[in-house]
C-alpha cells in the first residue's frame, strides 16, 4: 500500500460590519501556478498544536488581526487527493479584532471585502471559498 501524506488546513471566514467577507489576493510571484488568486486568510496546520492555534497564527500572519470569540466551523473539504497526498481544509467563521487587515507582504498583494453573492460567482475566487459560500452560508 502506498503511504498517503495527510495535511490538514484551517481557513477563516472574517466578516466586517457591512456583511461582508475579507479576501486576500496571492502574490503572483510566490504563487504564479495558482489560477484563482483571491482567498480567504488560512493555512496548514503545525503538528502538535491545536486547530484555534493554527487557525489564530494564520490570522495573524496574513491579516495582523487578533481573532476573538469562539469560531464556528462551517465546513469540512477535501481540496487535494493525489497519489501520495491528501489535504484535507477546515473553515471556520470567526470574529476579530476591529481594524484593518495589514498584510504580510510575502503571501498576498492586496486584500479587499467581497458580498456572498461575489464569493458564490466572482471570478478569480478560491474554488473552494466559492463551494463553501455556496453549499454552507
């Protein structure tokens, strides 16, 4: 039997106060093979540490937002199923800190606020992001 590498991704759903969703865009330099470029904050997960960690960390590195409050996970995805690897991605919707996004400067270029309806059809969203606005929201 082939050994399968198994990854598992926290992702954050952050909505400001005109209800609407917080999207970051992939540096096209860092990630030139990625077609839908605008995500949503989040990323895998350090063995060991638990899933609020991760998912705080990511906010933190990507964002320089403080979560507060409990998240809720919403949704459970498989994104990748190859020979030898399995990524499996959790989204939560989460609350934090008031302020503005300041961003790493090394993942993502630029960041902007996007409606559900955008999530659900824009193109150039996460196909990922668009299945959880569809099917979970």
């Amino acid at each position: 039997m082939t050994e399968v590498v198994l990854q598992v991704g926290v992702k954050a759903l952050i909505k400001n106060a005109e209800g609407r969703y917080l999207v970051l865009e992939r540096s096209v330099e860092k990630y030139p093979e990625v077609p839908n470029r605008w995500d949503i904050p989040g990323g895998r997960i350090d063995p060991g540490s638990t899933l609020l960690d991760n998912l705080t960390r990511e906010i933190r590195e990507e964002t320089g937002l403080t979560l507060t409050g409990n998240p809720s996970l919403v949704a459970a995805q498989d994104i990748l199923r190859i020979a030898g690897k399995h990524i499996v991605r959790l989204t939560y919707i989460v609350t934090v800190e008031a302020g503005e996004p300041q961003l790493d400067g090394d993942e993502h270029d630029r960041f902007d606020y996007f409606s559900l309806e955008e999530l659900r059809n824009k193109k150039g969203v996460d196909i990922y992001v668009q299945e959880v606005a569809q099917k979970f929201l």
